[in-house]
C-alpha cells in the first residue's frame, strides 16, 4: 500500500534557462563554422543539458510498505528515528554548515524545504537522511502514518 509518492520534477522555469543556455552557448560556439558543425553543437548541447534535468527530475520519493525510498536508498522504517519537517533556513543549515558527510543527501536546487530522518540501529549505512519535497509536512506524517501502521499490526 503506497501512502506517500512524490516525483521531484525539475520546473519548467529551469527548462527554459537551459533552453536559453543552450541557444547562448551554441551561438557562441556556432560561431565561424559550417551549417553542419553548427547543427552537431546545438544538438550535443540540447542533449546534455535535456539529461541533467530529466535526471535531476527523476528521483521518486515514496512511502510504501513499511519502507521509505528516496532515489536510490531503501530504508525500513523501523530504524527510522525522529523524523521531522525543515523549513527553508534550516534546510539550508542541513545540508551546508551542520551537515554529516556520511549522511545520505537527496537534495535538489530547486526544493527549498526538506524532510530529516534519523536512522537508529547497528546496521543504518547512514546516520540520517535528508529529503528535500514539495510537501515535507506530508511526507513526515506519512513516515509517522505508516511506522504507526507497522507498529499496530506488530
């Protein structure tokens, strides 16, 4: 049963500053060469500026089963300790000054908010995780939602 999913897309604003970067720099570049060279630059530039952001946007946040996901990381809630909303300064504070390098980050320059979640246990890989979302009271009451579920059928 998923409680909570959440795809943390790129805006479109950041579209078209790439689409705008793209044209400068391949103007830039274009500059002096033939048609077909000019073509193979704005077409090299269209594609990896298109991968950052489909890359960026694909990372799915999600609450299912017992088990939260975030990118690539999969952690039982059960070694979930607090958990908690973070507005925008103390995001910022998490993942700059006060920030573990052992932690797992999943952190998007466009988010603003984030979720943290401490991980208890001998066997976290990390000693808490920051989530940045659209949607961080949600997200931390879907953590709580579904541990209390678990808890209950237990």
């Amino acid at each position: 049963m998923r409680i909570y999913h959440e795809r943390l897309r790129v805006p479109l604003g950041w579209w078209l500053i790439g689409g705008m970067c793209v044209i400068i720099l391949g103007t830039e570049l274009f500059a002096g060469y033939t048609l077909i060279i000019g073509v193979a630059i704005y077409s090299v530039l269209v594609v990896i500026s298109g991968a950052t952001l489909l890359h960026w946007g694909g990372a799915v946040v999600s609450v299912t089963g017992g088990e939260l996901r975030a990118a690539r990381a999969r952690v039982p809630l059960a070694m979930a300790g607090e958990v908690r909303p973070l507005d925008e300064q103390q995001t910022r504070a998490m993942r700059g000054p006060r920030a573990d390098p052992s932690a797992y980050l999943l952190i998007r320059p466009y988010l603003k908010q984030s979720v943290y979640v401490e991980l208890t246990g001998a066997d976290a890989r990390w000693p808490y995780l920051l989530i940045c979302t659209r949607q961080p009271a949600r997200l931390a009451e879907a953590i709580e939602r579904s541990r209390a579920a678990m808890a209950a059928h237990e």
